[in-house]
C-alpha cells in the first residue's frame, strides 16, 4: 500500500485534479454543503437572467417560482462558512475569515436584494423586476469580487 503511494501523487500531479474529486472528509461537510447550495442558488438565478436578457419569454407565476426560491435559498449558505471550514478546494478566499464584518454585510446585501426581487415579482412589474434583479446579480457579484476566487 505505501508503495503505491508515490504513483497516486504523480497521477495527481498529471491529473492536477487532486482533491476535487475526493470525498469531503471534514466534520459535517461544511464546504461541499455550501457548494451544493450555491448551485441551486445558480438554477434559481440563471432562468431569470435568461428572462432578464430576452432569451426567454417572461412568465409571471414561473418567474416567481424561482424569486422566490432565490428568497429562501439567500439565507441559507452562510451557516457553512464557520471557523474550521477553509479546506482544499474551496473558492472561498481568506478574507470569508479575516473580515467577517464585511462578509456579513455582502450576505445582507444579497439577501435584502433577493427579498425585494420576490416582493417584485409578485407585482409583475417588469421595469421594476429588471431594476430588482440588477441588484441581485451586483450583489452576487460583489461579493465574489471581495470573496471568492481561484481554487486552492
Ligand atoms: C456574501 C457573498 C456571496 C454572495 C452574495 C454570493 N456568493 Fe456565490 N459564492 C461565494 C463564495 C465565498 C463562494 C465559494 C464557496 C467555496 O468554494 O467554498 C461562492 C461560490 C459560488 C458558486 C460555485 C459553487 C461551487 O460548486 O463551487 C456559484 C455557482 C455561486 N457562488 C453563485 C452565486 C450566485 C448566482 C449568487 C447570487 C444570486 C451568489 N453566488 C451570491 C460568496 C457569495
């Protein structure tokens, strides 16, 4: 067994795919939990910006489906991002621990954004869902731009 294990790292090495592929074996899957939801958060986000962009017609009742899933979903990211939870291959960047005031508010930010953009697409107003959903998609934005990058 240990012999072998010189070939597994060079594979890794050839693959550069280490890590990605592996089980998550930290205390409660803080990392793959986040992951997981910020990828329902994307099938939520994504057929509105369709609508938004004029690829997709608008629907009012479909579109506040998927408002107001992003609603629900927009709180729900944030429980795993505790204190043991920065491990290979998270995104997440060191300032998600370094500035937690500042972390804090990019949630409120999203939050609030995707509360206002349900209470929008309730009224199916659409200059006022096009306005709603811009500021959803610069709060995702922002926060990526402070929080998130390559993996490491
Ligand atoms: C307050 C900060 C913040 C906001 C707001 C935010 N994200 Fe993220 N997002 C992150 C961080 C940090 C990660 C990296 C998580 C990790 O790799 O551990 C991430 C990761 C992701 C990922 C990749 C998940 C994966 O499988 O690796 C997607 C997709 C994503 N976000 C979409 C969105 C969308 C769409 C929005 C807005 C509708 C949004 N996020 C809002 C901080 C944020």
């Amino acid at each position: 067994m240990i012999r072998r294990l010189p070939l597994v790292l060079l594979a890794c090495l050839l693959l550069a795919s280490c890590g990605h592929n592996d089980v998550d074996t930290h205390k409660g899957q803080p990392a793959t939990k986040r992951k997981l939801i910020f990828k329902e958060i994307l099938r939520s986000f994504e057929p509105m910006g369709l609508v938004m962009r004029g690829r997709n017609p608008y629907d009012q009742a479909e579109f506040l489906q998927y408002a107001s899933k992003l609603q629900t979903l927009s709180t729900q990211p944030w429980q795993y991002f505790g204190p043991d939870s920065n491990y290979s291959p998270t995104r997440a960047k060191p300032d998600v621990w370094d500035k937690p005031v500042e972390f804090k508010q990019a949630q409120q930010k999203f939050i609030d954004a995707a509360a206002k953009l349900n209470a929008t697409a309730k009224t199916g107003d659409f200059d006022a869902i096009h306005r709603d959903f811009a500021a959803v998609e610069d709060s995702c934005k922002s926060c990526h731009q402070q929080f998130r990058g390559i993996p490491h």
